[in-house]
C-alpha cells in the first residue's frame, strides 16, 4: 500500500458515522418499544378493564434509554438547541479555540459525570441488588444508560475536535 494511512479525525469520523447508525436504529427500535407498551397499557386498562402491572414501569425506564441515548445521538447531529450568536461572528484561530472548547468542556462533562459517575451509580446499584417493583429488573441494567450515552458523548465530541483541528489545518 503506497497511501498515507488514516488520519486519527477520518477513523474517528468512521467510527463516529457507524455508531451513529447503529444508535439511530436502536432509538427506532425503543421507541417501537415504548409506542407498543404505551399503546397496551391504554388498551388493558381502558378496553379489558383490567390495567397491566408492568407497563407503566417499562414505560419509565424506556424513557431513561430513549432520552440519554437521543441525547448522544443529537449531539452527533448537532440537533441540540445552540445559541451561535457569538460564534457565529468568530474567525479563524478564534473560532476554532471556542469550538475545541466546547466540545471539550461537553466532553469533560460527559467523562467525569457520565462515564465515571454512571459507571459507580451501577455498580451501586447492582451491589445493593436494587430491583425494580413491577419487572423485577435489576437497576443496574437500567442505569447503564448513564455510563453509556456518556461513553458515546465522548468518542463523539473527540470526533468533532478531530474535525474542527483537521479541517483548520487543511486550509
């Protein structure tokens, strides 16, 4: 092979583009979830008159999954409300310090209270063996979305700090 090998901002990029992908199909796939249990739990308790004890639960921790993971997943999309009034006047070496920035300081967020603090929230969680009333799940389970969505936060701001410093220094 004669080329140049990959830059570190194209594999990330790549990386970022496949668990972009993958996560939107997992955010369909809850959100299928949350629509079925949602819609049976009207119908038991509306039409068979008899409400379903666990879907009310299920619901909840679907929630957790859907807004932690969509939160990663706008974060790569860049669908997060911004207010650019100020960036938006910015140049050159200026512009690109305020955007390392702030993907750094989301990136120091997402490690620090995401990652780490998720990470002790499960194991907390699975040493005192919580489980939840109606499932019967163990907490720990559904707490891995803390550590995960932070997990992908991270691999996705490293990306866009790649991507800010790369594309400067093509110019």
């Amino acid at each position: 092979m004669t080329g140049r090998p990959p830059s570190v901002a194209s594999r990330l990029e790549r990386l970022a583009e496949l668990i972009e992908r993958a996560l939107a199909r997992l955010l369909v796939l809850l959100m299928i979830a949350m629509v079925a249990d949602v819609t049976w739990q009207v119908a038991s308790r509306f039409l068979l008159r008899a409400p379903s004890s666990f879907t009310e639960e299920l619901a909840g921790f679907l929630l957790i999954w859907i807004g932690l993971l969509g939160a990663a997943y706008a974060l790569r999309t860049r669908a997060h409300l911004g207010i650019d009034l100020l960036t938006a006047r910015l140049t050159g070496p200026v512009k690109l310090g305020a955007t390392v920035l702030a993907h750094a300081l989301v990136l120091l967020f997402a490690l620090s209270a995401m990652v780490v603090g998720g990470l002790r929230l499960v194991q907390l969680a699975f040493q005192l063996d919580q489980i939840s009333a109606a499932i019967g799940l163990r907490m720990g389970y559904v707490y891995l979305a803390v550590p995960l969505a932070g997990l992908l936060m991270v691999v996705f701001s490293l990306e866009s700090i790649a991507a800010a410093v790369s594309r400067r220094a093509a110019r």
